[in-house]
C-alpha cells in the first residue's frame, strides 16, 4: 500500500503534462514535440552536471527563430503553470485529508490545533472567547504593476482546478473519469490558444474590476463558510460560539484608490471605484437574497413581519421581494451614476446606500423565525447573508485613498501663495505644525479664497485637491483610510488632516503614515511623540492609530537583513510610544509577495513579530498575483483566512518571548554590517547601476503592458526612483534574486570571524524572528541559479561590465554557505524536502524559458521598437514568474 501523501501529487503533474504533451501533438505536430522533448531532456541533463548538455541546450535554442523559440518557451511556461495548479489543489486534497478523518491530529495552524495550543498552555476559556471575538483583522488588496496573468487565463486555470477536484471522487465510474480527462484536455487547448498577453495597457478600473472578481468567485462564499469553521471549533473548545455580529476579518483595497506615483489614478477613478465595488456587492445580495426568498416559503411568520407586510400567505417572500426590487433599483442606479447620469431624489432614495437598510429586513425575518419556533431556518442561509452585510456591507471593500506627502505639501504650499501667505513649503516643521493646527477651523473658507485667487496652476495640485472633495463627495462606508506614502514629519499628517478639513470632508477618514526608508522607520516613534503632544491633533484621532510600516522600500534602501531588523525595532518603539501615550495602535503591514519585499509564510511571518506589537488588530496588504494564488480557489481562501486568524490570535495571547539584549546588540551589528554592504554596492559602486540596466529586463518591463502604474516614482535611471517591485522582479527575472540576500553573507562572515558562530546558531534556534529571517533567505538562494544569471551576462552585458556579475555571484556563493553554517544544514533546504524537490523539478522547465528571454532581450535592444519582441517578451516573463512562486 503507498503511503506516500504526496503521491496524488506526482499523479495529477504527470496527467496535466501528458495532456499538455498530447495538445502539442495535436496543435504544433510531432515534429514540434520532438524538439520540446529535446529541450526538456538537455535541461534536465544540465541540472544534473552534464555541461555538454547545457552547450547543446544553448546551441538548440539560440538556432530557433524568434518565433519558434517562443512557442517553445511556452510549452514550458504552460506546464509550470498547471504544475502550480496540481499544488494547489493537493494543498486542499490535503486539508480535507486533515478534516475527513477523525482519528488524524488537526492541520497545523488550524482552529483545532491553536485552540488546543492555547488551552494547554493555560489561557482560560472565556479568555480564549473574548479573544477570538474581538479579532479585527483587515486585508487590504492591491494592485501589482508586474501582475501579469490575464483574467480570461486565470478562469480557465480555476477550471482546471475544479476538474483535478471532481477527479478526487471515490465514487467516479469509468465514464465519468474519462469525461473528466477530456473536459481537462479541452481546457488546455483552449489555454494554449489563448493569448497570454494584454493588447491594452490596463486602466487603473480595468484593475478595479479585475479585483473585484475574486470577490465574486471565492470570497463571497469562503467568507461564510471560514465563520461557521471557526463557529464550530470555538464552540468545542469554549463552550460558546461565535455571535453572529463578531466578525474577525474585514477587507479593504488599495485598487483605484493608490495615486502614489500612478497619474492614471484620478479623483473620478476613485469614484467610480466605489461604485463598481457597490454594484458588485448589490448583484451579490441580489443573488443570495432571491435563493433566500425561494427558501423561506413558510405561511406563518410573528406579528411584528405581518405588521410590515400585512395579511399575506408567504410573509417573507413579501418581505424578500421588496428587498430584491430595492436591490435592483441599486444595481441599476449606479449603473446610470458610471455612465455619468445623474439620478434625482426620489431615485437616490429608492437605492440601498447603508448597509443597516439591507440589515434591517434580514434581522425581522430572523426574529419572526425564532419566534414561530424555526430557528434552524434562522441559523442557515439567512446567517451567512446577515454575516456577509456585517462584514462586507453594501461596498464589499473599504477603499484607501494613498498618495505621497510631497503632494500635499504642493497642495498646501499652493494656497498659502495664492493668499499671500508665503511658500509653505519653504517653512521649517515647527512653522508648518503651527499653521496646520491654527487652522484647521477655517481651512474651508481658506481653500475657497485661495481657488478663487489662484491661476490654473499645476495639474497635479488640481488633481490633489480634487482628491479631497471626492473624498467629500463618497459615502463614508466606501472609504477606508488616508495612507500617507513617505511620511517623515508630523506636518505630513497635519496636512492631511487640514486638506480634509478644506475640502469639507464631514466624516474624515483616519490618516495613517507609512513609515518606507530606514531614516523614517528610525524617526517614527519620535514623529508619533510630537503628534500625541498636540491638543488639535489627541482630540481627533479618539485614542487610536494606525501607523503603516513599509517592507519593500526599506529593502530596496538597505538590504533584506537590515530592513528586517529596522522594521522589527520601529514596532517596537511605535508600540512604546503608542503605549506611553494611551493610545491604541493598529499596524498596517505594508508587505509584498516576494521575500525581498517582506512576503513570505503568513503564519511564520505574522508568529515572528515584537512581543506585543499584535494585540487583537491587525491590517496587511495582500497583492497582485498573491490574491489570486491565496483567494483564487475557494478551499485556498478559506485555509488562508484560517491562517490569518491563528496566527493574530497566537501572536495575542502567546506573543514570543522578548529577544535576550546580546542577542539584540548582535542583531544590531548584523544589520548595519548588512546595510553598508549592500548600499556600497547598490548605491556607490560606480558601475552597479549600469550593469544592473543591463543584465536584467528592467528597462523593458516599463514598456510591457502589465499595469497602470508606470515603473517609476519619478523620471531616472538610478534605483533611487525606481519602484521598490519593478526593482525586486527584476533580478527574479534573471534568477540572482540579489534584493532577498546582498549584504546577508557579509554581514554573517562579520560575525562568524569574530567568534560568534555559536552566538548566531542559538540565535537561530531560540529566536522566532532571527530564524524566520534566515528561513526565508535559505528559501530564495535555494531558487536562486547563478549559471542562468551568467548566461544573461554573456549575451546581454557589455565585456567591461561582466565583472559586476562576477562578483556578485561570488557573493551569493559565499552567502549561501554562509546561511548553512548557521543553520547547520548540509544543503539548502535540508529541512524543507517537499519544496526542495519542488524546486529541483522545476529548474529544468523554468530554465529553457530563461534562455529564451535572454535570447529576445539581445534582439529586442537591436530592435527597440520590434512590438513582436516586446510580446515575446512578456511571455517569458509570465512564464518564469509561474516558475518561480513566491519570488517571482
């Protein structure tokens, strides 16, 4: 009998490529096949130490046409694609392994397993009740201006996963099976035939939309079902479930909403978001509602449903009816609002806007159900309804608005010339406090005097404070918080609650610094301090802030290590802050998908945060191609939201312990070592930046048509105003992954040559947040190929820039043996076998792809204007990003 859990696995990689195999017969003819085949066995030779396999690999491809050498690199993007398919779906043939046999230990991480966790480790039950019930945890969307899957492939990729599903069935006849391998077959000759690439840049609604989907297919119905998971198991263990009004995860998004950098995000994109997000929520009430009213067919109802509906024989589809037409009514009001109609009165007030209106109905049929002795009618669909009003309301997200606070100091700056009150800009931080603060009472009649007397001026100051009055203009339950992208000073704040103040905002949203570079993490407690001792400023905020803490541009600015370390310290002392203030504090991590840009493990990274840093609250951006693969199916969803729930709720009652201070003051050294390698490299090195341009698609993927937002903050060539993801996929591209590592090796070789090896080991054993750091680095140098990052050398970088490359490879050498001698493997990823084998599998499909982009990188700079190229191109991008996962 095979007892290999992973064996389903093998089974389902081996069919989808057998099937890919027989589409290419079939699509391409056998003599394509035979050449696919070719390439397949020379790269999986080369893996294997056979360096004439490589040269024959190279040689092959380099001898295609563009075109060929495409089709080709596409075979192999396909099947990585269905390889990630078959993982996930074996994650919920395992989870359901977990949850169908009684005599099985609980999932790690799973309700069961922490309840059980906590209550052995003496938290009482009531605690434990309270705790789970006061859970505010919120997940905040993004968009990915690298996000490059098409939405019409990502529905043909879930249908696959669906069809891997039914083939689990125990009870699947012959024909039934055979049906099932030919409906996969169907789906992926219509996935090969299907272009890869959009022939449009995407609009920033375009995204809106894309966004919303997720929603629509998993979500809405994940969300129910994660709350009568976790109902259930707290019902177990505590004795109490879980109150229908206790809803520990909520949603919001940045999508149409985030104009740092981005001039395509304006204040009628903003707009017209919230109202896709309500007509989306409006379809979905409807649909729900209607089955609900097709279920409660009942005759009798209590006296109060027929005081509202009178003497009727079916109460409550009288009562469902009206809501569905008044749901109708809402669906096609804003229908008319996107196509700019205006509506009048009467039709504004026959719409749903308030989520309590919706709430009202549902709660009477819920008390006209308990008191005709039907409460199990009253504990099903209409439960899940109600808990979805709770937690989604009528918008299904809370919109962020986030812009840098440079504009608003343009804004300000704009006014107080056109008063005659000088150049705000030019003031020192005192001034500016002193102005925003004595202010804010009049800053409406200011902004009216100052419009009238200034001329057009700049664009982007209109623009900024057109922002502020659709923000006025919005219902408040569309809008989330104001994020301010690089604050520094208190004034970045205050201005933000001054231009709402102007604009006539009644109900201003909560402003939230986001604390990016290593200088503003350092100086954030201090900016907090400043803020909590202003009178104008206590008395607004009711004793609670949200402070948001970058991960990617703390990278960018001074090494994965050293940012870790900066981030961790800035909780720490926020927290303190906070603490000594009386005030409470939500963190808002500002985390990427890539491990050079904070991703990572949700469990590991959220469980390896401060003591203290996470009582209850919590709020984490979730991006790009990340949503997809942790929403994207419906089971995925609900292990992820589960995640999310143990690991806040762990972090609560059973923070880490806090760090031993030696350790605290080797970290310290550790970091700054880190740092001032990394930055001599990035930032000093006279040919970094160069060769950088050279060896990797950077320059490219700006012209590539996979986001709204352009590359770049500002126009440049340096880092510095690169965006902190085109940077980081860059070099996943070429397989170097240099932002999840430079300065890591220096900084353990520091270390190990003064005597602390012994110091670092114990470290990586006892200390959550040390260990998940150095876990995550092993992780992306065990993916990282410094032969493939060669061959974009040898065709792409100029001979006097080569030796860039060279050093750094050297480098990633030394850091890798750097790493196992702290972590005592022998290999990368000695621990970890599944995702070790995962990886070797994948390298000789993700490589061919490789060679082949490098080879269309070499043409295209000889042909910059070639738009076959530059699709080409995307198509290799798409495909080694499917390769490499979490850091791609």
């Amino acid at each position: 009998m095979n007892t290999d859990p992973h064996q389903p696995l093998r089974d389902d990689v081996r069919l989808l490529g057998t099937l890919l195999g027989d589409t290419l017969r079939e699509q391409e003819g056998d003599d394509f096949y035979d050449i696919v085949e070719r390439v397949r066995a020379l790269a999986k030779g080369a893996r294997q130490g056979h360096a004439d396999d490589f040269g024959a690999l190279q040689a092959l491809l380099q001898g295609q046409s563009v075109d060929d050498a495409l089709t080709i690199a596409r075979a192999f993007a396909h099947l990585l694609t269905l390889a990630n398919i078959a993982e996930q779906h074996h994650r919920i043939r395992r989870r359901r392994y977990y949850q169908r046999d009684p005599k099985a230990a609980p999932q790690r991480a799973s309700f069961g397993d922490t309840f059980a966790q906590l209550r052995t480790a003496g938290v009482p039950p009531d605690q434990l009740h309270a705790a789970v019930c006061t859970l505010a945890i919120e997940l905040v969307f993004t968009a990915h201006p690298t996000e490059i899957v098409r939405r019409t492939l990502a529905q043909k990729q879930r249908r696959i996963a669906d069809l891997l599903g039914q083939r689990d069935r125990a009870d699947l006849t012959l024909p039934e099976r055979d049906q099932l391998v030919d409906a996969l077959r169907a789906e992926i000759t219509a996935s090969w035939w299907t272009n890869e690439i959009n022939t449009e840049r995407p609009t920033p609604l375009d995204e809106v939309r894309a966004g919303l989907v997720v929603f629509e297919q998993t979500l809405w119905n994940a969300l129910p079902q994660y709350l009568r998971m976790l109902d259930r198991e707290l019902q177990a263990c505590t004795g109490h479930g879980l109150p229908p009004d206790s809803i520990p995860i909520r949603f919001g998004s940045w999508i149409g909403g985030d104009r740092d950098g981005n001039p395509n995000v304006t204040a009628t994109t903003t707009a017209k978001a919230c109202l896709l997000s309500r007509w989306m929520a409006a379809d979905l009430y409807l649909r729900e509602i209607s089955l609900l009213r097709t279920e409660l067919s009942l005759r009798e109802g209590n006296r109060e449903l027929h005081e509202v509906v009178g003497n009727v024989t079916e109460p409550y589809r009288a009562l469902l009816r009206t809501v569905c037409d008044r749901l109708r009514l809402t669906r096609h009001g804003i229908e008319r609002l996107l196509e700019d109609e205006p509506l009048d009165q009467r039709e504004r007030d026959e719409m749903y806007w308030d989520a309590n209106q919706l709430a009202e109905p549902l709660d009477l049929c819920r008390r006209s159900l308990e008191d005709t002795g039907v409460r199990v009618l009253a504990t099903g669909r209409l439960l899940d309804i109600r808990r979805r009003v709770r937690t989604f309301g009528l918008t299904l997200v809370r919109l962020d608005i986030r812009q840098e606070s440079a504009e608003h100091t343009k804004a300000i700056a704009a006014l107080t010339r056109a008063l005659g009150l000088g150049d705000f800009s030019a003031w020192d931080e005192p001034r500016r406090q002193q102005f925003l603060t004595h202010n804010l009472q009049n800053a409406g009649v200011m902004l009216a005097e100052a419009l009238a007397a200034m001329n057009d001026g700049n664009p982007q100051t209109r623009e900024t404070l057109d922002t502020f009055r659709a923000i006025a203009a919005i219902r408040r339950e569309s809008l989330g918080a104001y994020v301010i992208s690089m604050a520094r000073s208190p004034s970045d704040v205050l201005a933000v609650q001054f231009l709402q103040a102007a604009a006539g905002v009644a109900h201003p949203l909560r402003v939230v610094p986001l604390f990016e570079t290593v200088d503003d993490l350092r100086g954030a407690a201090s900016c907090l301090a400043t803020l909590f001792s202003i009178p104008e400023y206590r008395t607004t905020i009711g004793g609670r802030q949200e402070v948001m803490i970058g991960y990617s541009d703390s990278a960018k600015d001074g090494g994965r290590l050293a940012a870790a370390w900066e981030l961790y310290r800035a909780q720490e002392t926020i927290v303190a802050t906070c603490h000594d203030a009386g005030v409470h504090v939500t963190l808002f991590h500002g985390r990427g998908g890539t491990v050079g840009r904070g991703g990572g493990p949700t469990h590991l990274a959220i469980q390896s945060q401060p003591p203290g840093s996470i009582r209850g609250s919590l709020r984490v951006t979730e991006q790009g191609e990340m949503i997809n693969a942790k929403f994207g199916l419906s089971e995925i969803a609900l292990r992820t939201l589960e995640l999310y729930t143990t690991a806040t709720l762990l972090a609560t009652l059973r923070p880490p312990q806090a760090p031993l201070q030696s350790w605290r003051d080797r970290m310290q050294v550790l970091a700054d070592v880190s740092r001032e390698s990394y930055r001599k490299t990035v930032y000093h090195s006279p040919d970094f930046v160069d060769y950088f341009r050279a060896a990797t698609p950077e320059v490219e993927l700006g012209e590539l048509k996979i986001g709204s937002r352009p590359a770049r903050r500002k126009p440049g060539t340096g880092v510095r105003s690169l965006r902190a993801i085109p940077w980081v996929f860059a070099w996943t591209q070429t397989r170097l992954m240099l932002p999840a590592w430079l300065g890591v090796g220096a900084a353990l070789d520091d270390a190990t040559a003064g005597g602390f090896e012994d110091e670092l080991a114990h470290m990586y054993q006892e200390w959550p947040f040390f260990r998940s750091t150095i876990d995550l680095i092993e992780m992306v140098l065990a993916k990282s190929s410094p032969g493939i990052a060669q061959q974009y050398d040898a065709r792409l970088v100029p001979e006097q820039l080569r030796r860039v490359g060279d050093v750094l490879r050297e480098q990633l050498h030394e850091t890798a043996r750097a790493v196992l001698a702290v972590t005592g493997h022998e290999v990368l990823l000695a621990d970890n076998p599944v995702l070790r084998r995962s990886i070797d599998v994948r390298n000789p499909y993700v490589d061919p792809i490789n060679l082949v982009q490098a080879e269309i990188l070499c043409r295209l700079r000889r042909q910059p204007d070639d738009e076959r190229l530059l699709n080409a191109l995307l198509i290799t991008v798409n495909g080694i990003a499917a390769g490499m996962r979490n850091t791609g």
